[in-house]
C-alpha cells in the first residue's frame, strides 16, 4: 500500500483544521486519514479472513455528562436490590419497590452463586435451585419474571424516577445489567424517566452526621432501627426519610437520567473493547497499561493506529495520538518515546 508522505500530512494539518462532532479541531491529516478505504490484510494477521473493511480514525470519546431528570410533576417510586455481592454487574436476589401506599417484592433466582459477604449480610442462599432466607425457603422467579412484574408495577401512563440510597454507583448499574441480560431492557427505558440518589441528597440536607449509611441515618433521624439489608424493609425506611427532606431542597438537582447510565454503560463497553487490542503491546512493555487504558477510552483501537501509521508513518500516528481535546489536553499522550515505541511495534507486526 502506498504510504502518504508524513511532510504532505503535517503541512496539510497546519494549513487547515476541521471541526468535528465532538467539537474539537481536528487537523486535516486526521481527516484525511479518516477518509481512507484499507482492507483487513493492512491490518491483521495472515490468518484473518480478507475481505474489505472500511476503518476510520474515530473521534475522541468522552465520559457522558449527566444530566438530570427533566420531568415537571415526577412520580416517585423508591425501590431497593439484594444482590450476590458488590460488584456492578452483580446478579439481583431480591427487588422491592414502594410506591404510594403500594409495594412490590420479589425474590429471584441468581444464576451465579452469593458470595459469603453477601449472604452474611442480606441472610440469602442458594443452593439445590432454591433460595433461602435465614435457612427458611422462599418463593423464588427467574429474573426476567422479576423485571416484567416490576415494570407492570411502575405502570405505563408516564415515566417513573426511581429513587435509591447510591444508586448512582450502585443500583442503577445492577439494574441496567440485569435488564439487559435479560431481554427487558426496552420495556424497563420506556417506564423509566431516570434515578434519584438520596445519598448526596441526604448529605446535603442532614448536615454534620458521621455516617451517612441508611441505617446509620434512620438511628440518627428516628432513634430506632429497621430489618435493614431485606429490600422491602429498606424501601420503607428510605420513604421515611425521604419525607423529613426540607422543602427548599430541589430533589431533581440528585437526580440523573436513565440515558447517563446508558450512555455510561456503552462508553464503558467501546474502551473495553478497544482495551482488548493493545494486550500484545502491554504483553511486549511497548506501552504502560495507563497509556492503553487513555487510547481505549477516547474510542481508539490499535486498528486505528495502524491506519494512520500505513498513511502517514511516525507523524501520523503522532498527530492521532496528541490531538487537543476540549481541554486542552492531548487525547493520549505526546510523549515520542512512547509513540516511537507504538511504530516500532506496528512494524515488527
């Protein structure tokens, strides 16, 4: 293939630059490089199938915003998740809602097993395909049953805001997964108009506490405890304190729309996507792992720095890796000896 010579690439990109749709400049050789048509025996291995494939340099990916919920007379509904341990994409064991007077609870059949951290603390195991309470057997549904029954609770008429303590690193995530993993996710976006975290929401309105756990809260509030870490009881205590909220707060500046988590989510997919084609080059020292990690995160693989090096060379791969972002930073890195690095690794392979 015959590579454009890296003096036209750089003489180009000072003559002119281009906007792009994430509003940064980006220099014409970028665009250039963008522009062109380069097959799969440009940039794989001798064993992969050749077939055309047209790549372009991406622009730069960033962390979505949020955004809060716009809704003008929100309905609140206050739900709580038991869950198989800490982690985000966690399987779900119990989910309980209150809404109104109304309430909603479900225990489900987790397809990977509780962790001991987690059974300690919520008094739920699995074993034999049946779900116990405090050694005691409950009635227990596959999770997408669990999903339809809650979003026939949320009803369809208008958009709910769920509301939750963390539910911004926490709940909203678990949920998001199991929607998806489940097949319900199209019908729970469209009763959804996005959470209400009642952490920082509680922070701000109970100043000066030490703890700002919902148990520690509620003691601190009300001088008494609950069955907390039971999903029902919790979603009963958080409306309890929710209700204590001072009338001044704006409720919806602690609250974030089901599109952020979305967003979030695919981000979080395309870098670990992109993440997977640097392993070689960690594998070699030719990169640092955060140097990866920042090329993964603004939307490149290393398909995309093959392009621009079989275009442009060094200088090429250079212009991608060290164009301004918004902030002024360079999207990866503008350190040479790293960039030196990355080439010589695009030509031994």
């Amino acid at each position: 293939m015959k590579r454009t010579n890296a003096k036209d690439c750089i003489s180009q990109m000072k003559r002119q630059c281009i906007e792009t749709s994430d509003g940064t400049a980006r220099p014409p050789s970028i665009q250039k490089l963008a522009g062109n048509v380069i097959t799969e025996d440009d940039i794989a291995s001798k064993n992969s199938v050749k077939e055309k494939n047209t790549l372009v340099i991406p622009d730069i990916l960033s962390v979505p915003l949020v955004s809060r919920v716009d809704v003008q007379t929100p309905t609140y509904v206050f739900f709580d998740l038991e869950t198989t341990g800490l982690a985000r994409n966690s399987h779900i064991t119990q989910i309980a809602a209150i809404r109104g007077s109304s309430s909603f609870s479900r225990y489900v059949i987790p397809e990977i097993p509780i962790s001991a951290p987690a059974s300690s603390i919520t008094g739920l195991t699995f074993s034999n395909n049946q779900l116990k309470l405090h050694g005691q057997p409950v009635k227990a549904i596959p999770i997408r049953k669990a999903l339809d029954d809650f979003v026939r609770f949320l009803g369809g008429k208008k958009p709910v805001v769920l509301v939750a303590h963390n539910c911004r690193s926490y709940d909203s995530h678990v949920l998001y997964h199991a929607a998806r993993a489940s097949g319900a996710d199209v019908s729970i976006e469209k009763c959804l108009a996005g959470y209400l975290d009642t952490l920082p929401l509680f922070r701000a309105c109970f100043k000066g506490l030490k703890s700002y756990r919902q148990e520690d809260l509620y003691r601190s509030i009300f001088n008494s405890d609950y069955n907390s870490h039971n999903a029902l009881a919790d979603v009963k205590a958080l409306q309890k304190l929710f209700s204590r909220v001072k009338r001044k707060i704006d409720v919806l500046d602690y609250s974030f729309k089901y599109s952020f988590i979305k967003a979030l989510h695919t981000h979080g997919l395309q870098k670990i996507r992109n993440m997977n084609t640097y392993y070689p080059l960690l594998m070699q020292g030719a990169i640092s792992q955060k140097i990866a990690e920042r090329a993964a995160a603004s939307g490149l693989a290393l398909t995309h720095l093959k392009v621009a090096y079989d275009k442009c060379g060094t200088e090429g791969v250079r212009t991608v890796l060290s164009q301004i972002t918004s902030s002024g930073n360079p999207r990866v890195t503008n350190c040479s000896v790293t960039i030196d690095k990355i080439c010589q690794y695009l030509v031994n392979n």
